[in-house]
C-alpha cells in the first residue's frame, strides 16, 4: 500500500512536471510572438514619427520658399520703379543740358519751366533704401531641446494595479456602484477596464466553475455604476485594471460583494392544465384542459379510463410528485421557491388583453380546487378586465376594493419574519395595499391567469424607494381579516 501510494504520488507529480513543460513551452512561444508583435508596433511608431518629421520639413520649406518669393517680388517691384525713374531723370538731365546753351532769350522764354520739371522729378520721390532686408535668420530652426526630448524617449510604463474602494462601493436597486483608486497619480493613465462576474463562492474567485467575466471597456472616470443587472447568484466578482497609450496593468485585487437576491421560477407541475409555463412566463391555454377531471363533485362516475392528460405516464403530470395539480376554476401555478425568512421583492407584468389575473402568496396548503384570496392561507390582489376593470384586494373570501389605478407592472414586497405583504406599482413606486400578519409556514408566489399572459421578473432586490416607504410605515398597523389598505 505504502508503495503504491509513492507510485501513485510520483504519477500525479510526473503529470504535473509534463503540465509545466508544456506551459514552459508555451510560454517562450508567446514570448517569441510578443516580441515580434512588440518590434513591429515600434516600427509603426517609428514610421508615424518619421512621418510626421517629413511633414514638419515640408511644410516649413514652403514656408521659407514663399518668404524668399515675398522678399523677391518686394525688391524686383522696387528695381523696376529706380529703372524707370532713372530713365526718366536721363531725358530731364538732357533737356537740362540744351537748355544751357541756348543764347536767344526768345527760346529760352520756352523752356522757362525746365526748373519746376527737374524738381518734380520721380527720381527725387524714391526712397534709395531696399523695401525688405536679405537676411532669412528668422526661418532658422533650433531642434536641441525636441532632439534631448526625442533621446529620454523610453517605454511607456506598464500602469500599476488599482486598488478598489470597497466601502464606497455600493449595491442597490439591482445597480452596483464600484469606486477604485490608483496607489500613486499616473498622467499617462488613458482609461479604465472594469470585470465583473457572478458567482455563488463568497471569497477568492475559483478557477473551476465560475462564469466568465464580463467586460466594460474605456471608462475614464474612477467610478462605474453596472446597472439593470439580475441578482440571481449570492456575489459578485469585481476587478479593475488601468491602461495607457499602448499596455494594460495588471488587474486590482478581485473583491466580492453580496447580491442575493429571491430568484424563483413558475412551478410547472403545480399549475392547472389550462396553463401553459415557461420558465417565468404563464399563458393561458383553452386547450390544456379538455382531459382533466371535472370540478369537484361531479366527477364523471362511469368513466374508469383515465384521461390521456391525466395518465401517470404524462410529463407534466408525473412531475407533480404525488401532489395535485390545480383544477376546477382554480387557474393557479406557484413559484417553485419558498420563502421562509427575510425581506424579498418581486415583479408581475400582465398583458394588455388580461382578461383576469391574481398576484400574491401562499402557504403549500392551498387546496388544487381553491383559488388565491379565497382562504385564510393565501393573500393577493386581482384584476379583472372582463366588461369593466374592478381592482381589490383579496384574503379569506373577503374583498376590498382598491381605489387606484391599475398599473401595467406590479410589484411584490413580502417580509417573513415582520408578518407584511405589500403590493406596489412598480414604477413610481406607489403603494397599492398592504397585508398585515402573522406568517406561520413557508410562503410560494401564486399566480391566477385567465385569459392572456404574466411575466414575473425574479431576481430583484428590495427597491430602496420601497425601503423608504417601509420605514416611514412601521408603526401603523392592520388586520388581516379587515383587508386594511395602508395610504
């Protein structure tokens, strides 16, 4: 025994060595490919720079071209204006010039403005001083300081891990809000990479058995809000990773935060054959029923066969495990999930063409022929939308009508243990009526459809509007049997 507990231990060892080579392996083929990866994103940059660099030459030479063409065309314009006028001066100068030789005082009466001419001249109007300078020093260029920039160029520092806040964390409204911090500032931090994932293992994340992680990408805040989310597992994983221009950090250590929340189904094999379940969704069905047994007290007597629908070697009738279906007039199905402590919420849709539907809860007594708010064991709110839309309350075959509008979502509130059932419209958040009592067994959803379809929706946790409307509640009490209708 002894040695085959060293062969079985140097077996599961060897396995373990042939594991890590062959990581080994992979390893230095992943360093190989990375490296090859990281040389051709460097000779991007490299490229992109030159790039730009050659730009930058060729913009500024234009530059200095169009100068040189200014300062010529200046000059050139300024050489043809001293051509001309100097022109101009040589044909007065000559005229000047006869002009002294003449002896006849008659001629020289007619060149007596020869003086006004000489001085109006254009030649003495110019300016002997170049319009612009030869100099072009001021399109030099002094690169020292970009070339000492361009030599402390390094590789960008891969971002550390941040580190997340988890009291300012919160988890509310089917929301979390995570809040983190990076251990010392980093300008270079370009954005945020958030995971979350659910799990049912308070603690580390595990490696086996866990479902994969959710991304949120480019977030540039320290702090993201998941919201719409569905609490249907105990926790959530949590982890944060900081990112620059060109590398991701590694990821903050994981945390774990509670989101428990009631998560329940429609409970198939309890509901009337009239209806048609799926998962969260019932439907009524006309054609379901047209094997099952007659109403109480008028079962057919003569008939020994039983009906197709109603055979043990049914699905959905076997699946009952020797428990009753609903029957009769009693078109019920329960949540397949009791409530036994706490505080929970839930939330009922109803299609527009209901004709009529209950919502409540139950204890696991609820006879397969009685219907919910007809005993003193289930309690619900009903709507009926046959002729006209009546609103009440219902417990121990005693009604209450609801003077308030029927919302198009329902919301369910039950505390177990402070003995309150309160129905809500589920989105102002508005209260429709409270039950006041004692829960002395487990509790299941119940649901009544005749006529059109309900959607539940689990997985929720108790609004915080709803929280709110609680604590400004306790204190007020109501009987159960009186059907008080809490304001």
């Amino acid at each position: 025994e002894t040695l085959q507990r060293i062969v079985s231990t140097l077996v599961n060892k060897n396995d373990e060595i042939h594991n890590f080579i062959d990581m080994l392996n992979h390893t230095i083929s992943n360093v190989q490919i990375n490296s090859s990866n990281a040389i051709s994103e460097l000779d991007e940059e490299f490229d992109g720079l030159y790039s730009v660099l050659h730009e930058m030459k060729g913009s500024m030479a234009n530059t200095i071209q169009q100068e040189e063409a200014r300062k010529i065309q200046a000059l050139q314009d300024q050489l043809s204006q001293c051509s001309h006028a100097l022109e101009s001066s040589e044909e007065l100068l000559e005229l000047a010039v006869q002009s002294l030789d003449i002896k006849n005082p008659v001629e020289l009466l007619e060149v007596e403005n020869i003086d006004w001419i000489v001085t109006v001249a254009s030649a003495f109007r110019l300016s002997l001083k170049p319009k612009v300078s030869d100099s072009m020093t001021h399109m030099m260029v002094d690169f020292a300081l970009e070339k000492r920039m361009l030599q402390a160029v390094k590789f960008l520092p891969v971002p550390k891990a941040p580190e997340i806040d988890v009291a300012a964390c919160l988890v509310a409204d089917n929301c979390i809000t995570v809040s983190w911090r990076m251990p010392e500032e980093d300008s270079r931090i370009d954005h945020f990479v958030l995971e979350y994932r659910k799990t049912n293992f308070d603690g580390l994340p595990r490696l086996k058995g866990e479902q994969r992680w959710e991304l949120v990408d480019y977030i540039k805040a320290t702090q993201y809000t998941l919201s719409g989310l569905k609490f249907d597992t105990k926790y959530m994983n949590i982890r944060v990773q900081a990112c620059n221009k060109a590398v991701a950090g590694e990821y903050s250590d994981p945390v774990t935060l509670e989101t428990k929340a009631l998560v329940f189904g429609l409970d198939s094999t309890s509901s009337h054959l009239n209806l048609k379940v799926e998962d969260t969704y019932v439907e009524w069905d006309p054609t379901g029923g047209k094997g099952q047994e007659k109403i109480k007290g008028k079962e057919n007597k003569n008939s020994n066969t039983a009906s197709p629908k109603r055979s043990t070697n049914s699905p959905r009738a076997s699946a009952r495990g020797g428990r009753d279906r609903f029957a009769g007039e009693s078109y019920t199905v329960l949540g397949d999930t009791a409530v036994e402590s706490g505080q929970h919420y839930w939330e009922v849709r109803a299609q527009k063409d209901c004709k009529s539907y209950s919502v409540g809860v139950t204890y696991r007594n609820l006879g397969k022929f009685d219907q919910l708010g007809k005993t003193n064991s289930s309690w619900c709110i009903h709507i009926n939308n046959w002729l006209q839309t009546t609103f009440s309350a219902k417990h121990n075959n005693k009604t209450k009508t609801l003077d308030v509008p029927v919302p198009d979502r329902i919301g369910v509130y039950c505390d177990f243990d402070g003995g309150q059932l309160s129905f809500y419209n589920a989105n102002s958040k508005a209260l429709l009526h409270t039950f006041r009592t004692k829960f002395t067994q487990p509790l299941l959803p119940g649901f009544m459809i005749w006529c059109g379809g309900l959607t539940v929706s689990t997985g929720l946790q108790v609004p915080s509007a709803v929280k709110t409307l609680q604590k400004s509640e306790n204190g007020l009490g109501g009987s159960t049997s009186s059907l008080n209708n809490v304001a």
